[in-house]
C-alpha cells in the first residue's frame, strides 16, 4: 500500500459525502467498483451491483439524505475506511435522525467494493413533525 493511500481513502469518503449532501448519485456512484455491494443495515439483503447501487443512492436522493459526521474518518492499514455519523433523513412523518458507522472497503484501485452500515431500530435518534421549527 502506497503510503498516501489512507489521505485518498479518506478523500474518496469525503467527496462521497459531499455527494450524498448535494443530492449527486453519479458523483456518489463513480467511487463504486462494478461488482461492488451495500449493505444498509448490515443484515438486510446486499444490494450488488452499480445498476442496484445508483438506484439504491436515487432513492437516498429522493428523500433527501443528508450526513452529518461524528468523527473524523479514519483510514486503517489495509484497504477500508470507516465513519460514524448521523444521517437525516425527510419521511412523511417529519425528519428522522439515525446513527450510523459506516466501513468501507476498496479494492487496489481505490474503488469501492464493498459500503457496510451499521445502525439499528434503537439508532433512531428523533423525529421531527413536519414543519417543525419553522
């Protein structure tokens, strides 16, 4: 491993997230390897593929998913980065706040194979009711 690979990890998880915020599923998209898969919540079904992962970061899109990290992220020795954050989200009830730590996986290329998140139904932070706060 190139000794300047964990920064480009870590740059690569940013401008991910700076994708994600900009309601951008292309830009989120050209980080993923072809074969890649998401696994949000760890335990549900993977999504695999980038056909599955653009519809998958669409439908993030669409309900205007936004991060907000915790730390800063890290990079490890090997090829993987992780990140704790929270994300919101707009449902119809109002908006939704859920904890999340995130790996992600790279291949040599430093695109990702694999998005793992780890959160749970107790991770849900709070809703707002629609309006609220305005």
């Amino acid at each position: 491993m190139e000794t300047d690979t964990p920064q480009k990890m870590r740059r690569i998880v940013q401008d991910i997230i700076d994708g994600l915020n900009a309601g951008d599923a292309e830009r989120i998209l050209r980080h993923y390897a072809e074969d890649a898969t998401v696994e949000d919540p760890v335990g549900s079904e993977p999504v695999r593929g980038r056909t599955a992962i653009a519809e998958f970061y669409q439908r993030a899109v669409a309900i205007r998913a936004r991060i907000e990290l915790v730390t800063p992220i890290r990079a490890s020795h090997g090829l993987a980065a992780a990140m704790a954050f929270n994300v919101r989200v707009d449902t119809p009830q109002g908006e939704m706040c859920i904890a999340v730590i995130e790996v992600l996986e790279f291949d040599a290329t430093l695109k990702v194979t694999s998005m793992r998140a780890y959160w749970a139904p107790d991770d849900v932070l709070s809703v707002a009711p629609v309006g609220a706060g305005t």
